[in-house]
C-alpha cells in the first residue's frame, strides 16, 4: 500500500467507517436482521439520521441503534448508579419490581394502534443492574513514557458527547416510532412494537459508587479516593431526560403509571449504552425479554 492509500485508511479509522461496519457484523452473529442503516428521520423540525435500525424476525422489537467510536485508550465513560441517598430521597423511580427502564411501544388499544411509552420491567436482572442517571466522559491525557499529564486535568472532564449521543439516539428512536405508527394507520393493521434505543461505544463503561460520608461537604471532593470505587461494566441504562420531552406533543403517556410515581418519570427516557465488546451479549439479553 503506498503512502497515500495508508493516509486513507488511517482517515477512515479516526471517522468510524469500519466501526459502524463492524457493528453490523455483530448484530446479525445472533441472528437479528439489520433493516436499515443511515435512515432518515425527524421530530421537531430536526433532523438526524440513525445509523442503524435492526429488528427480530418478527419486527415486534426495533433495536435504534448510534455508533459511537472514541479513542478508547484516553477516553472512559463514568457512570453515577441511580440509588437513594437517604430516606427522603424521592427522586429515584421505583416500582414494586425494581427500578425501571422507560421505551416507547406501539400497542393495541381499544382497537386503535397507540404510540405509548412503557416501563420494560421483565427485563433480566443481569441488563438492569446498572441503570444509572448522570454520566461523564474522562479523557486522559498523557505525557511521555505514559505519565498522565496531571496539569491537563481541568480539561479532562465533560458530559457533552454522551448527552449529544443520547439526544440524538432518543429523538431518533420516537421518530422511527412515530413513521411506523403512521405505517400501520395507513394499513390498518394491529402491532405491537417496542423501540429500543442503544448507544455501542468503543469507550470503557465504568461505574462510580462513593458513600456520602466521604464527600467533604466544603471543598465538594472525595476524602478518601481509596474508598471510592469505579466498577468496569459491560452497559449501562442511562435513564435520561430528553430535550425534545419538554414539548407538551412529544410528552406521550405511560401505560399504567402508578399514582405515587413522582413527576419526573413523564419526562423520562432509557437509553442502552453498550461497551462494543460486549454488544453480542447484551442483545443475546435482550432478545429473550420484555414481550
């Protein structure tokens, strides 16, 4: 290969061609079908593209898929689990079942298809035992002979890309929801369908646990970073709460919301962040639950 070919290649990799390529490759290694790739959708004037939309044999579970190719030597995904912090804590959604993941479903009601959203709670344990609120992308710096760069430090944290990524993901999941609705107006046929919104990332998945106790409440740091622990994960399910939720159109109801829920489930949306090693795994999961 000559020097300008290399330099191509190369090109392609920072951009994340051959990923979403590989992607594709695992989702059809447990026999799911891969419907559509790059597929066109909009909600609220904006428009995104998904990069891959994939399905069961029987189209009764969409996977709206966004790749997410980072440098994942320097770049780590860090996640707070979703847990009370005391007594009072209301702000944790709950049911008698656990906690929660939210995803929109297309169901049969009264005789008419309804676009509903739904809490998935048959879902195994083993996929919702991280589901987390607030997440960070960390990027490590290093100087040479693999020393981090310690004076980079303000500049390594943020949380836009892993917003931006959910954003976008969450507005494509109710978008495609919404066209297959419409779909099945025009042929007047009976569906159910969930959507089911998933982030592959090439980051490494970690959770954060520290206990309050060890948090100075002055300086607004952890005491003892011993004490503090960070968990390598496979996914996590970030319930997030999307931008385009704040439009009272796109507020669609819950199927049998409990009275006691607090306010903040109505703006709630789940999304499946997956480390991609682990992508064949997690949908081996999640194929067998929720119906």
């Amino acid at each position: 290969m000559d020097n300008k070919d290399s330099f191509v290649i190369g090109v392609l990799n920072l951009h994340g061609s051959f990923f979403h390529r590989k992607v594709i490759n695992e989702i059809l290694a447990v026999s799911l079908e891969v419907l559509e790739k790059e597929f066109p959708i909009e909600l609220n004037n904006e428009r995104t593209k998904i990069d891959i939309i994939a399905s069961d044999k029987n189209c009764t579970k969409y996977y709206i898929i966004e790749c997410k190719k980072v440098d994942n030597d320097f770049k780590t995904w860090v996640f707070f689990q979703d847990k009370k912090i005391g007594d009072g804590d209301k702000s944790v959604v709950e049911l008698k079942s656990g906690q929660p993941t939210v995803i929109d479903i297309i169901r049969l009601v009264g005789g008419q298809n309804k676009l509903l959203r739904t809490f998935f709670t048959t879902v195994n344990q083993s996929i919702t035992k991280s589901l987390c609120y607030e997440g960070f992308e960390v990027k490590i710096d290093y100087e040479k002979d693999g020393v981090i760069n310690i004076s980079n430090i303000h500049k390594a944290l943020n949380n836009n890309n892993i917003e931006k990524a959910c954003n976008q993901v969450l507005s494509g999941s109710r978008g495609y929801a919404l066209q297959q609705m419409r779909r099945s107006e025009v042929t007047g046929n009976g569906k159910l369908a969930y959507f089911i919104p998933i982030v592959v990332t090439t980051a490494k998945l970690k959770l954060c646990d520290v206990e309050v106790d060890n948090i100075d409440l002055k300086r607004g740091i952890v005491i003892d970073k011993e004490r503090a622990r960070l968990k390598d994960v496979d996914w996590v399910i970030y319930n997030y709460k999307p931008n385009f939720m704040l439009k009272e159109e796109n507020q669609i109801p819950l199927l049998s919301k409990p009275e006691w829920l607090n306010e903040s489930v109505d703006y709630l949306m789940s999304v499946y962040i997956v480390n991609s090693e682990s992508l064949q795994k997690f949908l081996n999961e999640m194929k067998y639950y929720g119906m």
